[in-house]
C-alpha cells in the first residue's frame, strides 16, 4: 500500500474560499460607493462652478458702462470637457476659460422642468450662451447651439433656463429670466 503525501496536496478548504469571497465583495461594494460619491462630487462641484461664472457674467453686464452684450458661455470644448467663459460685446473674455466639469458629466438645457425642450450638451462644440440687459441684470437672450431665444419676442416659456449636471445625481441650475438671478437645486 502506498502512502500519499498529503502536505503538498493540500488545496482551500470550502471555509477559505467563501471567507476570500465575501472580503472581495464588500471590497468591492465599498469601491462602488466610492465612486458614487466622486460622481456625485463631480456634478455637484460643476454645478456651483457654472453658478459662480454665471453670477459674475450678471454682476459685470449690470455694473460696466458698455455691457448690454455680456456674454455666459458654457461649451463642449475638443477634450470632451465643458468649460464656461464670459466675454463682452466685442468677444474680449472678461472671465477667462475655466474648467467646469470633466467628461463623466452629462451637461444639458431644459426650457422647463426637464419636460420641455431638454437638450443635451454631449457632442464637441455644443454650447449655452446667455446674454443679459444692463438695466435690470435680466436674461435678453439665451442661445444654444446657434438657436437664438429672445425674451422679449419669444417669451419667457421659450427659453432655455435650466442647466442640468449629470453624474450619479443631478444638480440644477435655475435662471430667472425676468431677473437674471440664479440658484442651484
């Protein structure tokens, strides 16, 4: 009778491979949490970002001398990133490019409540314009992509004024057209 050595043979006991299993999967959870929370971060970073250019676009075309054309602009720029700029009306940038958010965001336009003319900000060049009157820092007109809505001719339930950024959750940001005040949700 021959005897086997056992010691080389050995092998995981049933015990070891489901304690191994079950440490990769709350691992695992724990990594899928984590990047909810980045994503989440990204959308909500992106959202205040876009609010602080757009406040300061406002501020400037109420309080410079010749401002009846500043300018918001909040764009797709050629490394899938979007970025915001504010500028005057002879294309001098006043604010200078900033990065708004990254590529993991969706960006998009709603006329109202995501119902109405929800429009999305996905492709390289796609863009957010808005223009404000100087006497009351309301909105005059807001384009997106080279389709122009005007509040006086169009009225305020034609234009575009909510920004929608994307990532795990969705942050909000509202502009008043008679006002041009604006506010995250």
């Amino acid at each position: 009778m021959k005897v086997r050595d056992t010691a080389c043979n050995r092998g995981f006991s049933l015990v070891e491979l489901i304690v191994v299993i079950l440490i990769m999967g709350v691992l695992t959870a724990g990594a899928a949490v984590g990047f909810s929370a980045v994503y989440n971060a990204d959308a909500e970073r992106a959202a205040n970002r876009a609010m602080s250019l757009y406040s300061v676009a406002r501020s400037k075309a109420v309080a410079l001398e010749d401002s009846g054309n500043i300018r918001f602009k909040l764009y797709k720029d050629t490394d899938q990133n979007y970025y915001a700029e504010v500028y005057g009306h002879d294309g001098t940038l006043i604010e200078p490019k900033q990065i708004i958010s990254n590529r993991r965001l969706t960006v998009s336009v709603a006329k109202k409540n995501k119902t109405v003319g929800l429009t999305h900000l996905s492709n390289v060049g796609d863009y957010l314009e808005v223009r404000f009157e100087k006497s009351t820092g309301g909105i005059k007109s807001v384009n997106v992509n080279g389709t122009e809505y005007n509040r006086k001719v169009d009225g305020e339930e034609e234009m575009y004024k909510d920004l929608i950024f994307s990532g795990s959750e969705e942050y909000w940001m509202i502009m008043v057209p008679s006002t041009g005040k604006g506010y995250l949700k």
